[in-house]
C-alpha cells in the first residue's frame, strides 16, 4: 500500500485537474456550434480545437502514467525517459537538427529549476513553444463529441489513478528534456496548469469583435 501522504498528495492533485476540467466544460456548454468553430485568422486555433488539444495531451500523459503503473506491476523501474524526436514538443524556432544537440544541456538545467518556476511557464506563456504533432487537433469537430471526448478522458485518467491507489505514484517518473523530469502528481498538475492556460486563449477568441453572438 502506497503511504497516505503519497495517496493524499496525488488525491489532491487530481481534484485540482477535475476541478479545471469542470470549468472547461462549463465554458465550452455555453457556446454554439459557429461559435466554437470560430477562429480568428487562418492558423489560429478555434475554441474548439482548443478543447480538443486539451483531450489529446491528457490521453498522451494518461498513457505514460500506465505505462509507468504496468512497470511498476512488474516490479520494474517506473521510470521512462524522452527525447525531443520522441515527443516533439520544444522551443519554437529552434530547427529539429539543432534540438538533439541541446537535448543534454536542457535536462541538466530542468534538474536545478525550481518547481514553482516550471509551472509558472507551464500557466502563462512567456516561453513559446511548438506544439507537438500528438496533439494537434482536428477543426470542426461537433460540440457533443468534444464535450463527451473531454468527460470520458477525466473519468479515465480518475480511474487508473483510483485503481492503482495502493501503488507510489512519487515514485514513478517521466522525463522529457523540456519538461524535465515529473512524478505522476506533478504530471497532474502539469496537466491543470496547462488546460488553465488554454483558458486564457479560449477567452482571446471569445474577445475578438468578431466572435458569433450566439
């Protein structure tokens, strides 16, 4: 059984990115189809392939943290290491042949930067990044597949989590040279900072005199 400070830490933090996701939900409810569609010049992500980003990065972080769980069943390591080419989300701007150089130096750095640091970054986009390839979103997608998309996805990441409660989530760790390297509690609250960021962007589409009124 994993310790109860370990349970009461991923607990809370899973409440926190439940909590985030119901005010995504409750965003997305009160718009309409072309409003949701809406976007503002060609490139620009719509409302709506905003939310379906959000879906697909937590169906990325999901999948890593069963794949963690099962190397923990097996009564291996639960750690797993990425490289840029492996999930390509990085700086923008940087070429991808300059990106495997800087692989080193940036998880050196990751290691000594303090965790209120990185989430700061993570919620407020001071350091443009490029989005990776898993999660680019489909335009155009109906409002009631992205609302159910996104219920189904908090429920199933709550789930794995509920089901492996006796296993020490702190223990298992995920690493990326951009991100650094997360436990399964800091990849939750990971996943919240980032959805609230993209509420800030949702909010700048919704802003632009011509957003639908309805």
């Amino acid at each position: 059984m994993a310790p109860l400070d370990t349970r009461h830490v991923v607990g809370e933090r899973l409440t926190a990115f439940a909590d985030i996701r119901a005010a995504t939900l409750a965003k997305l409810e009160r718009l309409s189809q072309a409003q949701l569609d809406f976007s503002a010049r060609r490139g620009r992500w719509s409302i709506g392939e905003v939310a379906e980003h959000l879906r697909l990065a937590e169906h990325l972080w999901r999948d890593e943290v069963g794949r963690l769980v099962a190397l923990a069943r097996a009564g291996k390591p639960a750690r797993l290491k990425h490289t840029f080419a492996e999930i390509n989300v990085s700086p923008l701007h940087i070429p991808d042949a300059v990106l495997s150089m800087l692989e080193t130096p940036f998880t050196l750095m990751n290691r000594f930067v303090p965790d209120a640091v990185i989430g700061f970054v993570t919620e407020f986009p001071i350091l443009p990044t490029r989005n990776p390839d898993f999660a680019t979103p489909r335009p155009g997608l109906l409002k009631a597949e992205l609302l159910a998309g996104l219920r189904a996805g908090i429920d199933q990441t709550r789930r794995l989590i509920d089901d492996n409660a006796d296993l020490d989530f702190v223990r298992m760790t995920t690493e990326h040279p951009l991100m650094g390297a997360n436990t399964v509690p800091q990849v939750l609250n990971f996943l919240a900072l980032h959805e609230r960021r993209h509420h800030a962007q949702m909010n700048h589409v919704s802003a632009d005199s011509r957003f639908p009124r309805g």
